[in-house]
C-alpha cells in the first residue's frame, strides 16, 4: 500500500501530540510535530536577540541555521538546532510564543515547507500543526481537526506545564492560549483553520481514551475506503 498521510490540526491544548502520538503507535506510522519546527526556529532568534515578529530580523536568520529533526530508539521525535538537542528547551512558555510569533512570518513557513513534506513522501505520517490539511499536505487521505474549549486546553495544558516543574498559573496559561489562539487563527499566512474536508472532533468532554479511539475510528473508516 502507498504512504498514508493523516492531517490533525487545531488549537494548542486540544490533545493533537498525545493523541497523534498515540495514533503513531497504533498503526505505525511517524509522528511528525511540525509545531516543534516553530518552536526551534524561535528559540534561535530568542538567543540571538532578534524582534520574532520581524521579517527583517528573523529571515537573515533562517539560512544560517540548521534545523534536524531525529527519531530516537523510542520513536520519540527530537528537535536539533546547529548540532545541539533543544527539544525540551523549546518547551517552555516563552517559546511558545515566540513560535507563534515567527510562524506568522511567510519567509518563515516558505522556509520550512520542504521540510514538512519531505517526510510525507518517505514515510506514512500523521502530522501535526495548524496548516496541515490546507496548506502543507492539502491531498492527505484523512484530515482531522481537533478542538475543545478554551478552559479544558488551558487546564490540560496546565496540567502538563506542573508535571515538566514549570512555574505557572492556570490563569496566565489561559491567557496565553488566547492570545496565541488569536494570533494564529488571524494572521494571514496559513491561519489555523478546519480544511473544508477535515472531519472536526471536540475533545471536551472526552477522556484520552475516547479521543484517541474516536481519531483511529475515524482513521480505519477512511483507510479503507
Ligand atoms: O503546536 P505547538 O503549540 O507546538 O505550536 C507552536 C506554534 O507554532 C503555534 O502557536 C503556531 C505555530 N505553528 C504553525 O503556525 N503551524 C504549524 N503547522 C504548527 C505550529
């Protein structure tokens, strides 16, 4: 059988790394976290200093640095910059935003489109991020967009903030969900937004479980057809 390539995008917090990652397991395929792609690009122009939102600042950047991504023994992605492993570095806060900053940039998501697809080409993927199914892999044979209210994303995403020991408020995570919300959905250059053909799961209410076991349904009735 060909590769098969599934798209799951939406809103941080709503489940798409655990639940993809565990979708990867299930059918065996590569999980790919374009997200952490974001997130290096703006922890290079964090260390040098440089404005994430100016096309001036970051683009001179984006040619001298050099961005891996690598599988572990455990099938774990792992983020190199220049050589160095920063893939828990990249999961703080701050990167967070300076990820949604610079992804706003077209010189940025042009820069790493390739990259992005290349790995679709080589391997069956379920892919992760915002543009997914409308821009990156706009032929994927499943698209899913998963969402949940903004309360839950936040509480989740405090949840896991705590178990990592990153100091933090429910509050200051909500409100910089919503603005990272806001920031992504209303840029210009490949907004979050559901693909007319991605098939929408809210996650609210569900436990991990139902959500994944509602993903890979929707996954197995696709595959088949
Ligand atoms: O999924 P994440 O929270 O790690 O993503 C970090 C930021 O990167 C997010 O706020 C927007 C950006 N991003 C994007 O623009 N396109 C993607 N495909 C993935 C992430």
């Amino acid at each position: 059988m060909d590769k098969i390539s599934v798209a799951i995008d939406g809103p941080g917090g709503a489940g798409k790394s655990t639940i993809a990652k565990a979708i990867a397991r299930r059918f065996g395929f590569i999980y790919v976290d374009t997200g952490a792609i974001y997130r290096t690009v703006g922890l290079r122009v964090r260390r040098v200093g440089a404005d994430p939102s100016s096309a001036e600042e970051v683009t001179p950047l984006l040619e001298s640095m050099k961005i891996e991504m690598k599988y572990d023994e455990s099938g774990s992605q792992r983020m190199l910059l220049d050589g160095e492993d920063v893939s828990n570095a990249i999961r703080t806060p701050e990167m967070s935003m300076y990820a949604s900053a610079v992804s706003a940039l077209p010189e940025v998501r042009a820069f790493l489109l390739e990259m992005q697809r290349s790995m679709a080409r080589e391997h069956s993927v379920i892919m992760d991020g915002r543009d997914i199914g409308t821009v990156v892999l706009p032929d994927a044979d499943v698209k899913i967009f998963l969402t949940a209210a903004p309360e839950e994303r936040a509480r989740r995403r405090y949840l896991e903030l705590q178990a990592r020991g990153t100091e933090c408020s429910y509050e200051q995570v909500l409100e910089e969900m919503n603005i990272r919300d806001k920031n992504d959905s209303e840029r210009a250059a490949a907004p979050l937004k559901r693909a007319e053909d991605a098939i929408a799961v809210d996650t609210t209410d569900m436990s991990l479980e139902q959500s994944e076991d509602a993903v890979a349904e929707i996954i197995e009735k696709r595959i088949r057809v």
